[in-house]
C-alpha cells in the first residue's frame, strides 16, 4: 500500500496509533523513532538501523508498513514534523549554548558530547507528575523488588543500594534463577515493582511487570522507550535518553535519573535519614 494525500497525524501520532499492527523488528524502529525524531530526519536509514538494533531493510519494510514508497519519504515527514514542533516551541528558536568541544570532534569528545544532551534531554522530557508519584511510591513501599537483566542488572543493582541506605527493605531480580523466580513469586499488592529496560525488554522484566499487575501491586517503569512494553504495564513511567554514537547505548543519563529518584525520597523526610546516612559515612 502507498500513501495517497496528506495523513491527518503526524508520523510519531500515526506510530503510536499503529504500534500493535507491526512486526517486533519493525516496533524496534518505530518506537525509536518516536523517542529520536531528529535522528529519523536527518540520519540515513543505515545509520538509524544501527542506532534502533536493526538492519536497514526493517527500516524500509517499516517505512513501507506506514506506506510510504521508501525511507526517504518516511524521512520527509519526519523533517516536516521536527521542523513544525521547533517552530511551535515558545514561538521562537532557543538561544544557542556554546558547543562542548570543536566542530571537528575526536570520538571521545563525541560520546561525552551525547552524554551531555543524554541528561538534558532527560530532564526536559520527565514528567514532572509521574517523578513525584514515583518517588511517593518508593517512599511508602514495604518491599520493593527491582528487575533488570543484562546490563540493566548493575542499575537496579545500585539503586537497590541507593535504598537500602535508607532503610528501605529491597530485592533485586536479575535472571531466571530459581532464587530470582522464587522472588517473583512473592510479588503481592503491598509489593512495589520496578522493571528497568534498554530497547527491546528482556522477557523476564515484561513477566514481572505483567504478574505484578495480576497481584495488583504498584509498579514502576524506568526506560529509554516511551512505546517500550514495560512502559505500557507500567503504573508510572520515567524515560531517560539513551543516544550515543558508540557500539553500546549511553547509561549516563540512567545512572543520573537513578541517582536523583533516590535524593527525591531521602528529601520528603530528610531529617529522618540524616543520622543513618551520616552513620554509613563515618563506616
């Protein structure tokens, strides 16, 4: 099928309407679009391929699957969309900040220089609502088991430290195990679930997310998709971004947001954990 006239939504609107019609290759591409829309106007296919986990043809197939003849034409509407949304914002052109480093950046600069926009693209996109809501949640949780595998295993690894320096009873879940399943199984409605993701989200995060909803306990979703399907199992959602021009995603962003959901609990209370957090340092 190809597109005839103008389509009534914008392409990130049109993705999101369409989202469960797609292959899982092509969601990959889809819901990284949604997330990096100057990436899709401005990237080649290869390169956006590169970046979503994905070959080149999804990123044709996936163009064709919205009906656009190619890429290039998907690539169109993306600038078209990116353009409209700066020109909308405020009325006017942010004023320009000077660039961390030369135009002509050795690669080092260029993964610290993605690092940067990383954090400050996190912060403009969290919501501001669904940060409190989060931090309330942890606050008041009698057991709060965090889920990631793979590399998101160190994440909730730390902010299960983070936590337990405030006293906060936590579990981490990071593989199959019997121990790690076992831990699933004692998800309740007073259980507090926090399910970690990079991409595509390893199947056993999705499981407990979807148990946790079965057993009516509150949950949590920290990921670099808004379209991830942790996200949508999810009571609250915190994205962070992820960009890099490296072999791997950028966590600097996700280490940052991790570190700052913990300083918003310890603030509710902070005369209440001063003398714990003052005993740890003096260990």
């Amino acid at each position: 099928m190809t597109r005839s006239g103008t389509s009534a939504f914008t392409l990130s609107a049109e993705i999101r309407e369409r989202f469960d019609e797609f292959s899982r290759s092509q969601k990959d591409v889809g819901q990284y679009i949604v997330d990096h829309l100057d990436e899709a106007a401005f990237h080649t296919a290869e390169e956006l391929a590169r970046r979503a986990n994905t070959s080149s043809s999804t990123v044709v197939r996936f163009a064709q699957a919205l009906g656009f003849e190619g890429f290039p034409e998907l690539q169109a509407s993306a600038r078209d969309e990116y353009r409209r949304a700066r020109g909308e914002r405020n009325g006017a052109e942010p004023l320009e900040t000077p660039p961390l480093f030369p135009i002509d950046q050795t690669e080092v600069e260029a993964a610290l220089a993605a690092d940067h926009v990383n954090v400050a693209e996190t912060a403009r996109k969290l919501d501001r609502e669904e940060v409190a809501a989060a931090v309330e949640a942890i606050s008041r949780s009698e057991y709060t088991l965090l889920c990631g595998t793979d590399q998101m295993a160190f994440f909730a690894s730390y902010m299960r430290h983070l936590l337990m320096l405030l006293d906060f009873r936590c579990e981490v879940v990071a593989s199959p195990s019997q121990e790690g399943l076992a831990r699933l199984g004692r998800i309740d409605e007073r259980t507090l679930v926090i399910g970690f993701s990079a991409g595509r989200p390893h199947p056993l995060v999705v499981r407990a997310m979807k148990l946790a909803r079965h057993r009516r306990a509150s949950t949590i979703a920290i990921s670099d998709a808004t379209l991830s399907e942790v996200a949508k199992l999810a009571d609250e959602r915190l994205y962070y971004s992820s960009n890099s021009p490296a072999f791997v995603r950028s966590h600097v962003a996700l280490l940052s947001l991790i570190q700052a959901i913990a300083y918003g609990v310890y603030a509710l209370d902070e005369s209440a954990y001063a003398d714990r957090i003052k005993a740890f340092r003096l260990k």
